[in-house]
C-alpha cells in the first residue's frame, strides 16, 4: 500500500494516522531518516535498535547476549 504525505512550513511532514498506529509513532517520537538509492527511508529508533541487534547476533552467535560481554570484559579487566 502506498500513502500520500505533505511537506508543510518548516520542512515538517505529516505521517497518515494508519502508519503511526501501526509502528507505534507519537507526538515527539524521533525518526531515523536515511538516503536510500535514489529515495528516503524512514524509521523509528526501535527498527534501528532491532536491526542493530540482529546484525550483531549475526556477528555473535545467537547465544551471546550483553551479560557474557560484561563477564568478559570484567574478565580481561582483571587479567590485565
């Protein structure tokens, strides 16, 4: 589906009521915009905290979760 959106005074666009309801959206949210081939993409700070973590899972291993970080760190902190 697409949706219409207008550019109003002060660069501000409108985001249909739909797609806010269904990403969550709301007054004074912040937006992650980035240049995307020849267009724009725009997404909420959760997908691009989620996608984050599902790259480093990818990098990581499923099981490796920030309390093994810690442990390591507080690890290689001691040993030093």
């Amino acid at each position: 589906m697409t949706y219409h959106a207008k550019v109003i005074a002060g660069g501000k666009i409108v985001i249909p009521a739909e797609l806010r309801r269904e990403f969550g959206i709301s007054d004074g949210d912040s937006l992650v915009l980035a240049k995307s081939g020849e267009g724009i993409s725009l997404k909420t700070y959760g997908q691009v905290v989620r996608e984050a973590q599902q790259a480093f899972r990818e990098m990581t291993g499923d099981d490796y979760s920030v309390d093994q970080f810690l442990r390591e760190r507080a690890s290689d902190w001691r040993e030093e």
